[in-house]
C-alpha cells in the first residue's frame, strides 16, 4: 500500500513537471506567428519584431517639443489620455485664471486716477455742496497683490509647459514599458504593488 501510494504520488509530481514543460516550451512557439505568403504589414509580423526595432509613435524629442507648444498633445500621440488630459485642463484652467488676474490687474491700476470724497460742506446761500476732501480708491492698495497674481498664474502656465514637454520625452523613450502601480488598502493602512509586463 505504501508502496503504491508513493509510486502514485511520484506519477503525479511527473505529469506535473511534464504539463508545465510543456506549457514552458509552448509558450514561445505561439508568439512565433508569421504572415501568410503574399500579405504585407500584416500585424502577425509585429509579434516577432525584436524590441531594438520597435520604435515610438513619435521621436522623444519631437514629442517633447510638441508638448512644450500644446501641452498634452504629445501624450494623447503616445496613448497617454489621462496625462494628455491633465496638462491640457492644467493649461485651459491657468489661462483663464491669468486672464482673471490680468482683468484685475487693470481695474485696479484704473483706480489710481479715481478718488472718493471724504467730507461734504454746503454752501448756505447758493445751495451748492462741495467735498472737503478726498482719498484714493482703495484698489490701489491692491496693485502689488493683483500683480502679484499675475505674474504667479504666468509662471503657472510657463511650468505646465516645461513639465508637459519632460514627461513627453520620457514617455516616449518609455513608450513600450508597460507597468501598473496600484495602492491596496490593508488591515494596517495601504500597500504600494507593482506589476511589469515583459
């Protein structure tokens, strides 16, 4: 009996080295598809391209170039839509509030040539009333705030820009490394994992 079991248990161990031999060696052979004869650019062809041939859609520095004139364009080339997407929301938005800061620049560099009165005194006989004196609208106050403001959103957009062309660049010479980082939560906080497909 004991003899038997160990002969059925070493069986087992065998089928099993055998299967995943088996799955070892098959492997490579299904990846090795060619075109059929007379077909060109078939995409069969793309699986048995060597990865030094493979080239991205776009050159790094193109990409980099493109993304540094249009924020996210590159990226949408590369099949990047969520960072196309950020940068090119991250442009519109700075544009808009650069041009809130600049409206608000003018008006109150406007203010400087406007004043308020600050006492009234009327005359008895003719009726008229006349202001005792004045002072400046309180926006002038404001100018080096809202010039400020400007100038921040400004720099805004000159970074959005700048990092928009480096991550372009990157992407493209990363183009076809493919890895996913995801954060699991866990019973005592958050687990960081990653996974590369080769």
């Amino acid at each position: 009996m004991i003899n038997s079991v160990g002969e059925l248990q070493s069986r087992a161990r065998r089928a099993r080295l055998i299967a995943a031999l088996m799955l070892f060696v098959s492997a490579p052979l299904f990846a090795q598809r060619t075109a059929p004869v007379g077909v060109k650019n078939a995409p069969a062809l793309a699986d048995t391209l060597a990865d030094s041939l493979k080239r991205p859609p776009i050159a790094p520095r193109r990409a980099m170039l493109y993304s540094m004139l249009l924020p996210g364009f590159a990226q949408s080339r590369l099949n990047r839509p969520t960072s196309s997407i950020i940068f090119a929301v991250g442009e519109v938005l700075s544009i808009g509030m650069a041009r809130k800061a600049a409206l608000d620049l003018r008006e109150a560099r406007a203010a400087r040539k406007d004043s308020i009165p600050t006492g009234f005194v009327a005359d008895t006989v003719t009726g008229i009333i006349t202001a005792t004196g004045y002072t400046q609208n309180r926006l002038v106050a404001r100018i080096g705030a809202r010039r400020t403001h400007y100038e921040d959103w400004i720099a805004a957009i000159i970074f959005n820009h700048i990092i928009s062309g480096a991550d372009a660049y990157v992407a493209a010479n990363l183009w076809d490394f493919k890895a996913n980082v995801a954060v699991m939560p866990t019973g005592n906080g958050a687990a960081v994992g990653a996974s590369i497909a080769f």
